[in-house]
C-alpha cells in the first residue's frame, strides 16, 4: 500500500493491483482515515459473511453499518471505542434462503473469531511501527 499527497490534506492511496481511493482529512468526499478503518472492519466481515452464505442462497438484502466514537482517552491521544457492525441480511424463502439463514450467525461468529484479519488485528492490538527514511534532497 502507497499513499502519495496530491495536496495539503489530500492524498491517494494505492494497492499493489493498481486500485486508488482518494483520502482526505474530512473535507470533500474524500475517504477520511477513520472511515477508511471503519469501512475495512465492515468490509471484511461482509466478505467472509457473503462467501459463506450466498453459497447456499443470493441476499435480496446485503447491507453492513459501521459505527464507532472518537474520543480522546485518558492519556490525551485519540482513538475510536464502542466499534459496531451490525449487519441487515435477508434471503428468499424456501430451502436455499432457509439454509443460508442457519448458516449466518455462524458466519459472522467465524468471521469475528478468527477470519477477519482487520477486526482481529484492531481486538488484538498490534503495535505500528512509524519509520522515516531519507527521501531525495532537492535544490
């Protein structure tokens, strides 16, 4: 993952595949950090979720809200607590939708045990090492 600045507050993240996302600290459309991080929870339950259900039936409703509160703690740094996903999932009637309603609340219990690698990194906190290197010199 890169992320180049295009302008004060402004920047462009990109993944190994040639993907972008504009980033941003909270003005435009752009993606904040905190919504990115948010998205990435969500995201990955939803995947690991979808995987295991829609092989039994398609949703006719898909849709994850994740919410969270900034604040900043006792120590005087910022950070997110009370982290929600709460996801709405709805499958036809009929066997298929049946056996895909079973099989949900095991997904998202596997999803949060131990298949998310977003959410069990954030549960588990692991340390981020910041690291600067010389860039170029100019003139």
């Amino acid at each position: 993952m890169e992320i180049e600045r295009t302008s004060m507050g402004n920047y462009v993240a990109r993944n190994v595949r040639g993907g972008e996302m504009s980033m941003g600290a909270g003005e435009g459309a752009s993606f904040t950090p905190v919504e990115l991080l948010l998205a990435a929870i969500g995201g990955c339950t939803a995947i690991d979720v979808d995987h295991i259900t829609s092989r039994r039936a398609e949703p006719t409703q898909f849709s994850v809200e994740v919410t969270g509160d900034k604040i900043r703690d006792e120590a005087g740094g910022n950070r997110m607590q009370n982290l929600r996903v709460e996801f709405t999932v709805t499958f036809p009637a009929g066997a298929d939708g049946d056996r895909a309603r079973e099989a949900l609340p095991r997904s998202l219990q596997q999803s949060h045990e131990r298949l998310c690698t977003v959410s069990r990194t954030v549960e588990l906190g692991t340390p981020v090492s910041i690291v600067e290197t010389a860039g170029p010199t100019g003139d």
